[in-house]
C-alpha cells in the first residue's frame, strides 16, 4: 500500500471573498465555510476566528486539532464513515495544507463544569512559554466556535463538533488539491507476506496502538475508527497508512493527543524511516483499554498473539490512550508478548505528583519505558491581549486573559500520548 502526501507549506491565513491557496498563503471564505457546518441542527450558529503564531491571543476549551486534508482522485473518500460512505485510506495522493490548523472550541463543556475541572479546559497560547512548549502556538489555526442549539443533547452536540472540523479540514484542503505541492511525503508498505522478504537479516518491529480508553461511556455516533465508536472493540491489525490518512479521530474523552498527531503520527513515522535500514517494519495492532479485568486478559492475549503469530514481531512499541486504568492494559499487553519471546518498549508520560508513583504498574520484564515529560509540570504564562471561546473566572478570581499557571496537562500540544514533546524528565 503506497500513500503520498502532498504537502502545501502554508505561511499565513487569512479572510477572503472567496476560499483559495496562492504564494503559501490561504484565504478563507468565512461565510460560506460557516455555512456549510451552520446546516447541523446540532448547533445555532457557528463563528470562525484565526489565531496566528506570535499573536497575543490564547484560544480556550480546545476539544480537538485536526490538521487540513483532502483526498485527490476520483472514487476517494475523506474521513470515511466518519462524513459519509464507508471505505478504506491509506493509499494514493492526499493533500496536506502544513502548518495550518482546525481547532475546535467546545462550548457546551465549557457550560457543564463538574467540581474540579478547569471551566478554561485545554488551552493554546499563540506566544510566550506556552506557545514555546505546545504544537499548536506555532500553526496558523483556523478556530471553529460552533454553539449549541437550544435543548440539544451534550453527546449529540459533541459528535457534531468533531464532524464540523472534520468537514473544514476537508473543506480547507480542496483549496490546494490541484496545486503542485512543495514537498511529497511517501508511505510505502507492502502486505505482510512481503514486508520482510528482502530484510530477513533485520528485526521485525511493530506497533501496538491503543487508541480509545472504554472507562469512559461510549457516544453513540461518535467517529474513532472509520465512523466507528470501537465500544466493542478488540484488537485488529490496520495498515499504518490507514492512521496516518484519516481513518482515525480522537476520541472526544482522548487525554493527551490530537487527532493533528494522529494524523502524524510520530511511532509510525519513525518506523517508517528506520523501516529497511535498522527494522523491518510489520505493521500495526489498534487496540482500546478495557473496562473489566478478564476484558483487559483477552484483549492482550489478543494482541500478543496477533504480534507474535502474524507478524512474527520481534519487538513491538507500546503507547497508551488516557491515564490511570489504561497503564495496566499496556503493562499487561506488554507482559503477554514478552511472555511469548517478543520484547517490548512502553511509550508514556509520567504521571508522579506531589511524591506520588509515576506508574499505576511494575512490568520488570520490559525490554524499556520511554517516559515523554511529566503532564503536573506547571508553566506561568503571561496575560493576553484577546482569548477566543469562552471567558471564563477561576475560583481564584483569575480571568482568563490574564496571567495564569497551567500544567502542562492543559497545554494541547505541550505533551502527547505518542511521544510528541520536547520535554523529558531528569532525575538529579
């Protein structure tokens, strides 16, 4: 399976009378990109902003990032089952709009605050330190504010709000899909039978995907997999060009990820650019963590048998969606393929606090545990000049423009499930 991206490297976006990529710079048409996602009666209206790198500006109750895409060809389907017919990605020409952004302002969350919770939820900073350590500061990000409609169902309203975004990355990228792109990215991976014909001599590497954590109730129609909301998911091979072109979204409760990361996806990125010169890549294993005990056995058994049997893997990468329950479907998963002769590496960031474990597990067999940052790291962040979603107070008497201290936790961007970050923890 062969995927090309076509990147378009963008410098600038900005409001126009009509929607078009020229000189790196796009040009939105608001009205018409409003709507057309103002035609879901799950929302009253919807407002767009920009939000450019270097600009004063902080964007609150960040549900999601999606970055632009489109596919180009006849018979070809963006985000299926997710925004129409069913089908597969993963192969032919995609376009990428790089360096661009849809972020999606949750509104309703921001309405329904549950003790504890921050009511300014995650945030991106476009200057000064949060900017510097999350993904987002540093992307011209086209900011959807899509408000519930009267009486509307808060699930009903959050499958929307993904859709929407959905729907502008796809609406976004077809602005350049007939243009000659600045660079092309190639995914090539044949089928397993001859993934690793010529490279008998390297290890067999692959990957283990945790994508959705099942603690938290299911949404009906919620898009995961393919339109999927995997409630009753257990583990399944997936070509790694299928994640990297669409076919999965971030769940609405993922903790520490983007579907914009997804979508470029560093493990398997990284796999592919080692693929043939240090490994054999053999695939990936999408998996979700479990709710109940013998669940979580027969999901990793599942999953080490498919490494072991299918892929005759010799190692295999683990990362892990959400926090807390779903460290023990990894550790566990990892446990029965080493038990089968296959080593493993766990990818996650540290959860220690106040003296606290940074890990809910002891798994002494792992071949290795690649902690990406700590997500109780606080950041001071400096007061802004405009904040787009919903302002809000803190108990404190805070305002949310004004300067505040974040975990990194609430910075998007700032450290992802995947190992996107620039952090990493010392011990002196």
């Amino acid at each position: 399976m062969r995927l090309e991206l076509n990147i378009l490297e963008t410098k600038d976006v900005r409001f126009g009378d009509a929607t078009r990529f020229k000189d790196k710079t796009l040009r939105l048409n608001k009205a018409e990109l409003q709507s057309i996602l103002e035609k879901d009666r799950a929302f009253s209206r919807v407002e767009i902003e920009l939000a450019r790198p270097g600009e004063s500006c902080r964007i609150l109750q960040v549900a999601d990032v999606i970055e632009p895409r489109c596919k180009i060809g006849e018979g070809v389907y963006d985000f299926p089952g997710a925004l129409g017919k069913s089908g597969t990605v993963g192969e032919g020409k995609t376009c990428v709009l790089r360096g661009t952004a849809v972020v999606l302002n949750d509104q309703i969350s921001a309405e329904i605050v549950t003790e504890g919770e921050d009511p300014m939820g995650f945030i991106i900073d476009m200057a000064g330190p949060g900017a510097e350590v999350g993904l987002y500061g540093k992307t011209h990000n086209i900011v959807l504010i899509p408000y519930p409609a009267s009486g509307v169902n808060p699930d009903r309203y959050r499958v929307a709000i993904k859709k929407a975004g959905l729907k502008a990355a796809t609406y976004l990228a077809k602005a350049g899909r007939d243009l000659a792109p600045n660079d092309v990215e190639v995914y090539d991976l044949p089928s397993l039978p001859g993934i690793g014909r010529d490279k008998k001599d390297l290890p067999r590497i692959g990957y283990i995907f945790m994508v959705y954590c099942t603690s938290f109730p299911a949404i009906e129609g919620e898009p995961i997999l393919y339109g999927d909301n995997m409630k009753e998911f257990l583990p399944t091979i997936i070509h790694p060009n299928e994640v990297l072109d669409g076919a999965i979204v971030n769940p609405y409760e993922g903790i520490g990820t983007e579907t914009y990361v997804i979508q470029n996806h560093p493990v398997i990125k990284a796999l592919y650019q080692r693929h043939g010169k240090e490994l054999c890549f053999v695939g990936v294993i999408l998996t979700v963590s479990r709710y109940t005990e013998p669940e979580r056995e027969r999901a990793a058994a599942m999953a080490a048998n498919q490494a072991r049997s299918i892929f005759g893997a010799d190692g295999m990468i683990l990362t892990k969606a959400s926090s807390g329950a779903p460290d023990i479907d990894m550790a566990q998963t990892a446990q029965r393929c080493e038990d089968a002769g296959v080593k493993t590496v766990l990818i996650m960031f540290d959860r220690s606090n106040r003296g606290e474990l940074g890990t809910v597990f002891n798994l002494p067999g792992a071949s290795a545990i690649v902690s990406t940052a700590n997500q109780f790291v606080s950041l001071e962040l400096p007061p802004v000049e405009r904040v787009i979603g919903r302002p809000v107070t803190l108990p404190s008497g805070v305002c949310s423009n004004h300067g505040l201290q974040k975990t990194f936790r609430y910075i998007r961007g700032a450290l992802d499930q995947e190992g996107i970050t620039r952090y990493r923890p010392v011990r002196y």
